[in-house]
C-alpha cells in the first residue's frame, strides 16, 4: 500500500530519514520516497530461509538492501537468523549498499494481542554477523516505552560489500544460537 501512496499505509519516513543521513544525504524524505516509489518494478514474494530468496538469477544483482525488521523478526534461533541473513545479502551485488534495522535484545515482540518470535540480536552479535562488511555503521535507538511490545531498542546497520566479496563468510563466521 506504501507504494501506491494509500492512506492507510503504515510510515517509512523515520527509516528513509535515517538513511538520507547515514549517506550524508540532507535531502528531503518525501523526495526519496517519491524517487523510490517511481523506480519500484514489482512487488516479490520472497522467503530469506530460502538459499535465493528472490530466485537464483536475481543473486548479485542488485545495488541496494533495505531490510527493516524482517530477518530478525520471523525465528528465535539466531543460527536461522544468521543463515537467513546471508541469503538476504545473497542479493547484493559486490561494492553493494545495506541498511537494516533490528529489534535490540528482543526474543519476542508483540503485534496487537499476538507475540511473534525474535532473534534476540545484540548488537555485539550483529557486528560479528556484518563484519565482512566495509564501512560498517551501527546505531541503537533506546525506546523504553516499547517494553509491552517486548523489545526496548532497536539496531540500525548500514555499510557497503567488498567488490570481490564472498557472502560465505556468513556461512562460517561465528553462527551462535
């Protein structure tokens, strides 16, 4: 609904702002969004516990990875997360953005009445998992009065892939659960 401007649709622009100003971009929000609204191709199912979660010709192919509170969001095993992480990059192209955002230390999060599970990721455990990446950025935003929902903080990453990057490095780096 986002994309098609909706009344209804849920709010982007804190995260669209917090990546204006990672890349140093003073830019306005609404002139992102209406720029990313007018380069979206297709909306795609997708699956990241999936080795190519938007198909295998789709692998390396693209220059950007926005990932806001997905990956971390669907399991609580970090392993999982962890795997599921590296095929989500697995889109990336080599010298390829990131940003992600996570809930902080959260092995549950509630949505309305229901409770869904979290990856209880730390930011010391999110560092391990993107230490492949060059230029990493890491910032936490504290948001005590989000304790109900299960979560007080959350994890914003930004960075870029190496040009001759191996996403395997997920595969094999430290893989705690």
């Amino acid at each position: 609904r986002w994309h098609c401007c909706a009344p209804d649709a849920d709010d982007w622009s804190s995260f669209a702002r917090y990546a204006l100003r990672v890349n140093g971009n003073p830019g306005p929000v609404e002139d992102l969004e209406a720029r990313t609204r007018s380069i979206l191709g297709q909306l795609l199912l997708t699956d990241a516990r999936q080795t190519n979660p938007l198909g295998v010709q789709r692998r390396g192919s693209y220059d950007l990875l926005i990932s806001g509170f997905c990956v971390d969001c669907f399991t609580g095993s970090q392993t999982e997360w962890r795997q599921s992480l590296a095929n989500v990059f697995s889109v990336l192209k080599p010298g390829g953005c990131f940003t992600i955002f996570a809930l902080r230390e959260a092995a549950c999060y509630r949505v309305g009445f229901e409770w869904f599970p979290a990856a209880n990721i730390s930011r010391a455990i999110l560092e391990d998992a993107l230490s492949f990446a060059r230029n990493l950025r890491i910032e936490e935003c504290d948001l005590p009065t989000h304790a109900g929902q299960g979560y007080e903080g959350i994890l914003m990453a930004s960075g870029t892939i190496g040009a001759s990057a191996s996403l395997e490095i997920f595969r094999t780096s430290g893989g705690r659960s």
